[in-house]
C-alpha cells in the first residue's frame, strides 16, 4: 500500500486502510418516554444511517426495537425525522446517527490519528466514534413471508448488551382488511428487532395489532416486499 496504514483483525478481515472509509458517528441522544421520533438537522446528508437499542441496552430479559427514518421536503424546507419504539412506539430509546467518514471535515486539533485515501478523502479519524458492524442478513420480504427469525444472530456473553440495530427493516410489514362472521376488520403485522439479553441472540419477530374497520370497507392485502439489510453493532 502507498497510502495510511492497514488494520486487520483476527480473523483475516481488514478494518482500516487506504481504500476503506469506516462509519463514524455524528451524534447520539436519547428518544425520551412518550415520543415516538427525534427531529435530526437538516443539514445531514441524505444517505446517514440511524441505530436504536432500547434506552440503556440491558444484560438480561428481552427488548425489541423498531422504527424508521423520514426525510421529506414542505414548501421548501428539508425535515429528517428518526421514528423509534420497543414494545410501542413510545418506548424510551437511545439512538446514534452514523455518516461515512469522508462526509466528515478533516480534523485540525492536532491529536489522535487520522488515515486518508489516495484521493485525499478521510478514511478514519480517532476524533470521531466508530460506528462496528457486528453482524448483518439481507432478506427478501414478500406477501408469503417476512423473513422472521427470532435469532438470526447468535452472540456470546455479553456480546449484544450495548448493541444498536439499524433503523429501516423495522415497521408495518404488512397491512389487512379482512371479513369475519359478517365484520370487517383491519390487521397490521410489524417487523421488530429483538434482542435476548438472556441467551445473547438477535432476531425478529413480529407484533399485530388488529381494529375495527367499516362493514363497507374493501377486503384487500397490503405487503411492503422487496429487499431489506438488518444490521446490528456497536460503538467503540
């Protein structure tokens, strides 16, 4: 190599060097109890990736953690919105907002250590957190099947405690107006990350929530399908 240096771990894989850009993060906060979104700036690049974990992490029992990403333009005015929840949408949650490093400006303070690309773009920094992929699935969603998998990923002790998943995969899946016994009916089935603190697994699994709906009401079957990442890890 002609350029920085190269990091590679134990298992043969590369973490840093002149052709890499590593995902640092830009901020993190916490959902407050109550809402279901936090409004981010603006001024962020459109293609920022946001994590949730359920406020705190945990070492034992289950939480769950679902949400999305809003980014939309009214008369003029760009709003970037993080939706997130557990159990329910409001459910407190922690969050971190990562960009790609060459998005970031290059640090002048003097301290730590910073590697470049051969064009010049920043690669890493030291001065910035690091967002670490622990692990990743992609999965195709279709009207017969939303790639639920209560434990996609298996840990070892303590590997998931602090661990965020991606914003995105998670949210309505699939909605239904269906006719039983003279009645109408809707039926939303969220997709939900799980996270077993008790046995180190993280999956999905799926919640329903099931209302009322005019007798005069179509009878019909909604699926958001196509293809998803689910991405979970952690920040050092």
């Amino acid at each position: 190599m002609s350029y920085g240096i190269t990091s590679i771990n134990n298992s043969g894989f590369t973490q840093i060097d002149e052709t890499s850009e590593a995902f640092l993060v830009i901020q993190t906060g916490t959902k407050a109890q109550g809402q279901t979104y936090v409004t981010l700036s603006n001024t962020l690049p459109s293609d920022i990736l946001v994590f949730a974990r359920p406020a705190g992490g945990g070492t034992s029992g289950v939480g769950y953690v679902s949400g999305y990403v809003r980014d939309y333009v009214i008369s003029g005015t760009r709003y970037v919105r993080a939706y997130m929840g557990g159990s329910i949408a409001t459910d407190s949650c922690d969050y971190a907002v990562v960009k790609r490093s060459s998005q970031f400006t290059t640090p002048t303070s003097g301290y730590g250590m910073s590697v470049f690309t051969s064009s010049g773009a920043l690669a890493y920094t030291t001065e910035q957190p690091m967002f670490r992929a622990i692990a990743a699935r992609s999965v195709t969603l279709t009207a017969a099947s939303g790639a639920f998998d209560a434990a996609w990923y298996q840990g070892a002790v303590g590997s998931i405690d602090t661990a965020y998943v991606m914003l995105g995969p998670f949210g309505t899946y699939q909605y239904e107006q269906y006719a039983s016994m003279g009645e109408n009916f809707s039926k939303h089935t969220h997709r939900k990350a799980k996270l077993d603190w008790n046995n180190h697994t993280v999956g999905t699994t799926s919640t329903v929530d099931v209302n009322d709906v005019g007798n005069d009401n179509s009878v019909f079957v909604r699926t958001n399908a196509g293809q998803r990442t689910e991405l979970m890890g952690y920040i050092v």
